[in-house]
C-alpha cells in the first residue's frame, strides 16, 4: 500500500444537501451577475478546465470536443473554462492545441458551438570509471535497489522512480534555458489566436505539471534572474502576462489559473501563492483561479510508453479529491487557500476576483463560501461533469433533480490513460437512444442525457 492510500482511509458520505426554492435560488449570491475585468458573467459559478481528451491527434476541435463544451453549455454557468490547450505548434496527443493560425478555425466553431446552444562509488569497482555507458546501462538494469541507492544521484533516483522528466531549472539544456525569451511570445500570439477564434478571455495555465507553475514553485533553483527568491520566481509570468496583455489589449479578460499550495516537498506553499497573488493583481490580471497540487514532483512511474501523469500522488490527491480521505474529507476542501489569496489581494488594494474548486457539489457549500466572502466565484468540475445541468437545476428550483458527484475519480482514471472523459453517472445510461454519440470503446456514451425543465421553466 502506498503511502498515498495509508493516509486517505477513511470513506466519507457525500454532504447532506438542501436545495433551494426558485426563489430563494433567485436571490442566493451564486446566481448574481459578477464583473471579471471588462466582462460581466451573469452568475457565479464556474465550470474549470478538464481536459476530455477529445481532440484528433493533431489537435484539431473535433464534434466530440463540440459535444463536450455544448453540453456544459446547456447548464448555463457564469463561466465555462476551455481545457488545457497547447501554445506551441508541437505534437500533444488528443489535447487541443492553439500554437499555429491553423487552429483557429476550430476554435471558432467551439466558441460559436457553445453560443449557439449557448454555450547513474557503489561496486568498489574502478573499472567502469572507464566503462561504456551501454555496459553500465546493463549492470544498473540488474543491480539490487541497495546498489541503484548508493550509484544514482537524486536526479537519477528520481528519474527511475517516477520515471524521467525535464525542470526547468535544468538551464544546461538550451531549449529550457531560453524559455524566457520564448515563452511571452508564444503565450501572446495564443491569446491573440483565442480573441480571433471569439473568445471571451483566456486562462493562463500557471498551475499544476505545466512550465509557469514549475517557474512559480520555490522547488525553481535557476541562477539566471529566473529562479531562487519569489520575486525572480514570479518574473516570466509577469512578463508572459504583460506580453498576452499587449497583445490582446486591455478590454479583453486574461485570467490566471495557479496553485494555492504546490503540495510537494520543497515546493511553494500558501504564504508563496498569496504574495504573487498580490503580483498578478497588481500587474492587472482579471481574475486568479487558484488550484492545489497536480505536481509531476510525486507522480507514480508510469508504465513502460505511457506518458507520467502527473495526477497519481499526494499533490495529484490534492487537485482532485475522492471521498476516501483524511479526517478533512474532500469536500470543499481547497477553500482556504482561495481565502487566504484573496484577503492578500484586497489588503493590496485590488478587488480581482478569486474562484474556488475542489469538492464542491452542494448548492450550501457554494452560498456560503460567497456568503463568508472566502472566493467571489465557485467552480465546481466534476460535479459540472456529473450534472452538467446543476447550476441550472437549481436556479430553477429543481435541485431535488441534481444527480450528485461521488467523488470516486473514474472520470479521473479515464483521463490518466488518456481515454475520453465520461462520467460513470450517465455513460452507459440510454446509449441505443438516437441522440446518443458514443466513445472509440463502442460501449460508453460521450455526453449526459439531456434533461429538459419543465414547461414554463425554459429559462
Ligand atoms: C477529467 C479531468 C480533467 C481535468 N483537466 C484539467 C485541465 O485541463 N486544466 C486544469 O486547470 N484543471 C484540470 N482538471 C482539474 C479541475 O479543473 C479541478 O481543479 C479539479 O477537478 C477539482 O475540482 P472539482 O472537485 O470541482 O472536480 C481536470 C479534472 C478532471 C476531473
Ligand atoms: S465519474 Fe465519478 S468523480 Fe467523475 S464526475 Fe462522475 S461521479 Fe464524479
């Protein structure tokens, strides 16, 4: 047992819900118009970025990644987030990609798709000093964990363990050493391509496994004005964000998805995230997303030709949740790190909106985290997956309808081996009925059954 799953024992029960009445719905802070930079979402929930591994392999929107945002779309959140979307024009399996003009069409249809339905001294043994690195390759793949303890570095150690990836504070590698000249113009041209595609702002990807996250994280040791102290940490992405800013223009919103904590030995925590926080409102970024974990850090070997999934320990635990846990539980269980940002940003003077997630489901839990001013929006992901009409079940007084998450993470394992992104809740639900698209497996339906309020209750 590892000891990720010693620590998360205990089975917790989903929270008890009350759903509301339309009316107190009506009048509940959730269901409120609030300002995020020079837009104005008509609610205050969200829908966070997942990735359902939907796109070709190129990149390209296909009708499948058209399904996924129309059918968030049908639940009317305040904001629905795009998936993680590559910026530079290389190759990323079914994830989507915006790092070339070409893309952009696609784009387009998503935006109008989601508007229009809206939307290595251990042998004793000198001699191989000397030897070839095939020869030493072959005696490490047989030596005994004592012997790979003692002739691995940490790096190595690492690397064996949860398999080989780059830093980037490895600055002796010059595709990472230039990442600093490189990346606020690719990032700027993206946001340029998502204004032209339509749409309404951009999120930049600051928070788990992805690059800015490892620039923020105190884990940083680049000795090139890149790394060390928070200041030098927080500097390519202010200067990524001040080069989207020029690009898109100051009446476009740019928001920062980062994390509240890194949850890794060594690496940023809460104190860390709400000092940039400041920065990042400062610096006139519209809204902060803060998220937890996620880190490649603790993440599990993979298996020999799969890609690390970054999601697998106690950091990954923290990102997502699941219902067997520690005492804390799940549920809502990211809050007071939003929190802490937020208070950090107002005594700086700033009103930027901060948005919560993590193990919200519960229209109560949602009120009174806006009630407590602990986040100004809520975002619920797989609660959203489960129940793509949620939000609007119970803005219309229908909550008793909501087919409520269980926080088991199958959705999550889907995407760990890179499969389409289903909820257990709905996927093999009606999947003979004509409107029912289904995933490459033949057997999983790709979208939830769509639910229609009752007359009168259209809105
Ligand atoms: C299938 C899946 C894919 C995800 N992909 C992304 C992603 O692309 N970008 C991101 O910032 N977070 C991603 N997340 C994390 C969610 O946005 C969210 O932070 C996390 O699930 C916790 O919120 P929840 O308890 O409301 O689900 C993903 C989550 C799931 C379940
Ligand atoms: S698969 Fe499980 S954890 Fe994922 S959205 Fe559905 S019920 Fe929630």
């Amino acid at each position: 047992m590892s000891a990720v799953a010693e620590r998360f024992k205990i089975r917790h029960r989903l929270p008890a819900a009350r759903w509301p009445t339309r009316e107190e719905a009506e009048r509940a802070r959730l269901f409120q118009a609030a300002r995020i930079g020079p837009v104005v979402a008509e609610q205050r929930t969200w829908v966070p970025a997942m990735v359902p591994w939907r796109a070709t392999d190129d990149g390209f929107v296909t009708d499948e990644v058209l399904a996924w945002y129309a059918r968030f779309a049908e639940g009317r959140p305040g904001v629905l987030v795009v998936e993680a979307t590559g910026i530079r024009d290389v190759a990323s399996g079914p994830l989507l990609r915006i790092g070339d003009d070409r893309f952009v069409p696609g784009l387009r249809r998503l935006v109008e798709t989601v508007r229009g339905g809206r939307l290595a001294e251990a042998t004793h043994d000198a001699t191989w000093r000397q030897a070839p690195e095939a020869a030493v390759r072959e005696r490490l793949v047989s030596a005994d964990r004592t012997l790979l303890e003692a002739a691995l570095d940490d790096r190595q150690r690492e690397a064996l363990d949860y398999g080989y990836r780059e830093r980037i504070w490895d600055t002796h590698l010059p595709h990472i050493r230039e990442l600093p000249r490189v990346l606020p113009g690719l990032f700027a041209e993206a946001g340029r391509r998502a204004r032209e595609a339509g749409f309404d702002g951009i999120e930049l990807h600051y928070a788990h496994a992805y690059t800015m996250a490892s620039f923020l994280s105190r884990l940083n040791t680049r000795d090139d004005g890149y790394g060390g102290p928070r200041e030098q940490r927080v500097r390519l992405p202010l200067e990524v964000l001040g080069a989207v800013r020029a690009r898109v223009g100051g009446d476009y919103v740019v928001g920062i998805r980062y994390l509240g904590d890194d949850v890794v030995a060594g690496g940023s925590d809460v104190e860390d995230a709400a000092w940039f926080g400041a920065r990042f409102a400062e610096a006139g970024v519209d809204y902060l997303s803060v998220s937890k974990g996620g880190r490649f850090e603790d993440a599990k070997q993979p298996r020999v030709g799969e890609a690390v999934y970054p999601y697998t320990g106690r950091s990954g635990y923290e990102c997502m949740p699941t219902v067997l846990s520690d005492e804390r539980g799940p549920f809502a269980r990211n809050v007071p790190l939003a929190a802490r940002i937020r208070g950090a940003v107002r005594e700086a003077g700033f009103d930027t909106p901060v948005v919560t997630s993590g193990g919200i489901g519960t229209f109560e839990q949602a009120e009174g985290i806006l009630e407590r001013g602990e986040a100004d929006f809520v975002g619920a992901a797989r609660q959203s997956l489960a129940d793509p009409d949620w939000f609007r079940k119970i803005r219309l007084g229908h909550g008793s309808l909501v087919r409520r998450c269980e926080f088991t993470n199958y959705c999550e394992g889907l995407d760990q081996q890179h499969k389409q992104v289903t909820c257990k809740l709905w996927d093999r639900v009606e999947v003979d009925a004509p409107d029912a698209r289904l995933a490459r497996d033949g057997k999983r339906r790709l979208s939830a059954p769509s639910w229609t309020p009752p007359e009168g209750d259209a809105r």
